[in-house]
C-alpha cells in the first residue's frame, strides 16, 4: 500500500462520518484499489498536491476537464472576471450563446444545443427527448457504457459500478428498468435483432462514442454507422454520449475524428467535462427539429436555475478558445509515447496485457493480449486483480492514476518532459508489482 499520510487519513476518517462512504462520487473511494483516498487541496499544470504536501503528477485530470493542465492562466483569468461580475443571475447571458457558437462552429451536427449541469442531466434530457419527439418508450443501451446515474440506463454499466460489483442499483423500479434493452457492445447482430422483435416501439439508441468507463473500448469498424443506419430505417434516434470524448480526444470530438469522415450523423450528441473546463457544466445539442422539441418551443419540458451558470460558461468559452489543434496534437503524441512506455514495461516484466486506445484516451486490460477487450464481458474476465498493486505502485512514486482498471487514462497539454519522465521512471517498479500479483 501507499506511504502513510495522516493527513488524508484523518480527512477520510471525518468525511466517512459525515457522507456516505466519505464522498460524493463513488470511485475516489478508492474501492477498487484498497488504501486511503488522497485528499487533494491544489493543482498546477500537470501536477496535484494532497493534504499532506504530496505531490503527483496527475493521470486523471479532473476525469477529462483538465485538457489544458491544471489552473491555467487564461481560464482563470476568466472565471475570476465572471466571478466579479457575480455568481449566478438566474437569467440569460451572453456567454451561453457564445460558448453555443463555439461548439456549434466545432460539431457540424450539432444545429441547436441545450446547456445544462451535469452529464447526468445532459442525458437524460436526450432520452426523454427523445421519447417525446418519436412518441416510443423503449431506449437500447449497451452494457458496460455509462451514461450517468439515471434510473433506466443503470443496467450493466461499467465504472464505478463495476469496480463495486453491482448489476445495476437499489431504488432503480422494475418499471424503469423495463423501458431499457441492454444489449452487448460492438455487436450489431443483437441491434438488428432488437429492432426486429421492439422495432416499433424503440425511441433510441444511446452509445458512448467510445467507451470509456469499462476501460477503453474502441467501436468496431462500422459499428458506431451500422446503429446510424439501423435507427435510421426503423424511425428511431441515435443518441452519441460524447460527456467523456467530447472536445477530449478531438477538435470535434469522437465523431470529429469516425464519423464526419465516414459519412454519418447522429441525431443528439450529449456533453460534458471538458465543455465546462473544470466546473460544472454539460450541454445536449442535435437536430434542430428535435431539439426544438424542448421547452418553450416545444412539449419536452427541462429546466435548471443553474444551467448556463456565467462562470461555468466562462470557463468553458475560455478552454475550447484555448483547445486548439496543436493542443490535441500534443495531447496525441504524448498520449502515444505513454502508451508505448507502458507496453514496454509489462512486456519486461512478463505482464500479459493489451492497450485500448481511442484518440488519446487509453486504457490497460491485463490477460488480454490474445483478444483485446472488445465488449464488457471481456472487460470483466482480464486480471483485475493486478491492477492495484501497480497503481498504489505508482502512487507511491508520486503518479496518481485512475483508481480503478476501468477507467480511461488522462493527459493534458501541460504534461511536460519532467513530467512524463517522472512517469516513465514509475514504470518498471509498478509493472514488477503487477507481475507478482496473483488473485485472491
């Protein structure tokens, strides 16, 4: 386990006594990996510090937001002018439309858009709009994707939930559960199948871009244009989860970089993360005759007093303005000499694993090399169990790393030579505590 620092373990202790777990999010329990979560008081450029005075160099990045690196000078310039000019006015403002342009200007098919706070609500706003505008209940999900916390899309999703071991969640009704087909990823044949036998009455199908919360799963070859076409035949709509990919592994997202080029569209998009640069903000965009189907113009209702929050806002146009293509070039390149690195240190040490990859998010999946992981069934089946020692591994080399297997990695454009050095030195120790790892 990590090096002691009774700080976080004192912070930990009182939290534990005050919510649920000691957090607010059920991953930095550190469930998965054992230990004490580290309590994190400040960030800089690639860097986290603890509460202790520790520092790391940050493979999480706030779970995507961070693109830019940590506290960079132009976003908080503007969040701290949005600051003075006051919190929030529960009434519009110029930087919604402006933040709505930016994104519109980047994602072609995105022709109105919807601000809202999480991508929890970004979502599932998406599915009930798009119940509203096809008059259908049914919604098709693919197990292992995760599109937030909503009753009817829990069913056999990855994260947390599967770092806990939960099917699905308590106070999720038969009713809600119902409503959702849960199909397996990367197979079109079962799409096909549930169109035939549901068709009339399936509303969308909603899909991460790329998976990101069983790990990495790149999509097959079609996959992602085959749901496209089969929702397009059948009158239903295609709903792409982009709240980890987008303006994550791309100028356009993850269908900036598949299905621009490969000559298809989805009907809603949904946002999140990055689009907020660090606060809390996530957006829905699309069509613009479904999603002039929301309220006021429309008879899908959704409201927020904070949705279009002026710093949020702020942060966001100030991030995407930052995110240029040399920014997702770097992030590209590093994310490759990262990847590459990590390789070469389990094959040095006899660790059997694959790199799943989509844009620059990655992931490692341990006992997979003869197959990859290709869906959530192979998610499940690596050897998780040698994931731990090599993250407290890592940790205690001053690297903080997901804590959890099934969870994407994070790079930024502030991730210097120093910084990927010291990653790189963190390599062969972590990699040897894999390898000697067995299951319990």
């Amino acid at each position: 386990m990590t090096s002691h620092t009774p700080v976080s373990d004192q912070l930990f202790d009182r939290a534990r006594s005050l919510m649920p777990g000691g957090v607010n999010s059920p991953v930095r329990a550190f469930g998965s990996v054992g230990g004490t979560p580290k309590f994190m008081v400040s960030a800089q450029g690639p860097y986290l510090t603890d509460a202790d005075g520790r520092e790391y160099v940050d493979l999480v990045c706030s779970w995507g937001p961070a693109l830019l690196g940590h506290a960079h000078p132009a976003v908080l310039d503007a969040v701290h002018a949005a600051v003075d000019r006051g919190l929030s006015f529960g009434a519009s403002t110029p930087d919604e439309a402006n933040l709505a342009a930016i994104v519109k200007e980047r994602v072609s098919a995105v022709e109105r858009i919807r601000m809202v706070s999480t991508g929890t609500e970004a979502t599932m706003t998406a599915v009930r709009l798009a119940r509203g505008f096809t008059g259908r209940n049914l919604i098709v999900k693919f197990a292992g994707c995760y599109h937030g916390h909503l009753d009817g899309l829990l069913a056999a999703a990855g994260s947390g939930l599967a770092t806990m071991a939960l099917p699905g969640s308590a106070g999720v009704t038969e009713a809600a559960a119902a409503e959702t087909l849960v199909l397996p990823y990367n197979d079109l044949g079962a799409v096909e199948a549930a169109f035939a036998a549901h068709g009339n009455n399936i509303a969308a199908v909603i899909t991460e871009a790329a998976p990101a919360n069983m790990g990495v799963v790149t999509p097959n070859e079609g996959f992602n244009a085959g749901l496209s076409r089969i929702t397009r035949e059948h009158g239903a709509l295609l709903i792409l989860d982009e709240v980890l990919t987008g303006f994550r592994t791309g100028y356009a997202g993850y269908w900036g970089l598949t299905g621009r080029q490969e000559g298809w569209t989805p009907d809603l998009l949904t946002f999140g993360k990055v689009i907020g640069g660090g606060m809390p903000a996530a957006a829905l965009g699309g069509r613009a005759d479904v999603m002039d189907y929301l309220a006021p113009v429309g008879p899908v209702y959704q409201a927020g007093t904070l949705s279009g929050n002026p710093v949020a806002m702020a942060a966001g146009v100030a991030t995407l303005t930052l995110a240029t293509p040399e920014v997702y070039s770097f992030v590209d390149a590093r994310s490759l000499e990262l990847s590459a690195a990590l390789s070469s240190a389990l094959d040095t040490a006899g660790v059997d694993h694959s790199i799943q990859r989509a844009g620059n998010l990655f992931s490692v999946a341990f006992g997979t090399s003869a197959n990859g992981v290709h869906n959530y069934a192979d998610a499940q089946a690596q050897q998780a169990f040698r994931y731990a020692p090599f993250f407290h591994s890592m940790l205690d080399s001053g690297v903080y790393l997901p804590p959890s297997v099934f969870e994407a990695w994070f790079l930024s454009a502030a991730h210097d030579d120093a910084a990927m050095n010291r990653i790189f030195d963190a390599l062969p120790a972590a990699a040897k505590a894999a390898a000697e790892a067995t299951a319990l």
